[in-house]
C-alpha cells in the first residue's frame, strides 16, 4: 500500500520590510508572519540589532494587523541610523524577540560599529 506524503506546515522564522514612508514611527509584521505570535492587544517585545544590542519595542494590535511601535521602535530606527528605502530581515527567536539585519540603499548590509551612539 503507497503512503501519501502528508506536507508538514512550516511555521515562518523570518520576514523582510523595504523601509516605507510612515516606517520610521511604526512598522507592520507581515499578516502571514503575525498569525504566528500570541499577542494580546498591547506586548513588549525585543529586537537584538547587529552588535548584539537589545531594543525594546511594542507590538501592538490594530485591527488583525500587528506593528512595532512605540519609542522604543523610533529609538531602534533611530539608534541604527536607519532611512527611508533600507531593507530589513528579521528573524523570529521565539518569545517576542528578534534579531534583524539591515540593508542600505547600496543593498549592502551595513557594517555597525560601536561609534553609532
């Protein structure tokens, strides 16, 4: 008797953003990516940037939609001098916390130093 292959769903670790107008002050997750995180209306979360420094940030609801908001996503764009066009990988580390990479405008990733305070 054959067996049928069953497709075991993956679950998504990492999702991309092209920085947008309006990006800078609030960032959505992808709705796919969000169906995948347990947040309730209003959850802090922890976005570790390429030195391995961690940002806090809120995951908010609105709507079915989830953004990164708050000071602590401005400080973040803020801190990693990060512009209109950059593009962002992030990847999922379980417990509302994030590691991301960042691409400038030459789609190179850009090489932080410790000087960027």
């Amino acid at each position: 008797m054959a067996k049928v292959a069953m497709k075991k769903k993956k679950v998504a670790t990492r999702f991309f953003k092209v920085m947008l107008p309006g990006y800078l002050n609030e960032l959505p997750i992808p709705p796919k990516f969000a169906r995948n995180l347990s947040v309730q209306n209003h959850r802090a979360a922890t976005i570790r940037d390429p030195l391995g420094r961690s940002w806090p940030a809120n995951v908010e609801g609105k709507g079915e939609d989830l953004w990164f908001c708050g000071e602590g996503w401005m400080n973040f764009v803020k801190g990693l001098d990060i512009g209109i066009g950059y593009f962002l990988v992030f990847k999922y580390k379980g417990n509302m916390k994030f590691y991301v990479k960042v691409f400038d405008l030459t789609a190179c990733e850009v090489e932080y130093s410790h000087e960027i305070w």
